[in-house]
C-alpha cells in the first residue's frame, strides 16, 4: 500500500476549501479526462453519498466509486472506493484554520490489484499519477478559492 501525503495553504475561509473540495462540478475542472457518470454527478456531494467517475488514463477506461463514509464539517471527511480498478483506495481530507488561512491536508492511501505486478506499477507509475493529479486537484482548489471564481462552485448563501 502506498501512502500520498499533500499540504496546501489556502488564503480563504475553512469553510470554503471544504466545501469546494466536495464540488463534483469543480473536481470536473481538474481535468478533462475525468467525470462523474453515476450516483452524486453535480453539486457537493454529501455524507452517505456515492459518485461513479470515469476517467481516460494511460488509454483506458477506468471507472471509480467513491462514497464520503466519514464527516465532520469543515475540519474533514473521507472518500472511500467501493468499486474501481484499485485493491483498496482511501483519501482522507483534514482542514486546520491558521493565521487567518486554512490549511488542508490530504492523506490518500491506495493498493494496486494484481499482487506483485501490481507493487511494481505502484511504484513505477501510480504514486508518481496520483501525487501529481492530487498536487493539480489542491492548486485548482486554492485558486478558486482565493478568487471570485468559488461563487461558481458554491450554493447561494454559501462561504
């Protein structure tokens, strides 16, 4: 298994990063490769709830479910894959409040399938991805929040 450890400092409210990172419409942005297909597919998804992405990488279909199985807002939640092409995945999302800016952490754990095959890809091509994909994620996640651009995102009446 490998763990992805990512800290961001972000200049806009604890609120705001956490409920842009449960954005379904924002994650969207990330890449175009990527797109919720089934279950929460617009809007912040929520505890309980499960989103069906599917993604084009490495010139396959890749299809993943995740569901929030754990929350306590807005200092964190967890996503956790019930269906998809890992062994096992879990990204957990921690929001601290520091000197005026929000802190926010991101613990991902995956295991490829396939046994030592598997081990290999993890380490010759999955960690490398998936650092990367999370490192983009969390940039398009501060510059929104920093800008006027979150009002997008984000309900009416939200901050």
């Amino acid at each position: 298994m490998i763990t992805l450890l990512e800290t961001t400092v972000i200049a806009a409210p604890i609120e705001r990063c956490f409920d842009l990172s449960l954005s379904i419409d924002l994650e969207q942005t990330v890449s175009r490769r990527i797109r919720a297909v089934g279950g929460r597919t617009a809007g912040i998804i929520q505890l309980g709830e499960r989103v069906s992405w599917e993604l084009r990488e490495f010139g396959l279909r890749i299809s993943h479910t995740s569901e929030i199985d754990a929350m306590t807002r807005p200092t964190y939640f967890r996503d956790s894959m019930v269906r998809g092409e890992f062994a096992s995945y879990q990204h957990d999302h921690f929001f601290d409040r520091k000197d005026g800016d929000t802190v926010m952490r991101d613990v991902m754990k995956f295991a490829a399938p396939y046994g030592v095959l598997g081990r290999l890809a993890e380490f010759a091509v999955l960690r490398a991805h998936l650092r990367y994909f999370l490192r983009k994620r969390n940039e398009v996640i501060k510059r929104v929040a920093e800008s006027g651009e979150w009002n997008m995102f984000l309900p009416p009446g939200t901050e």
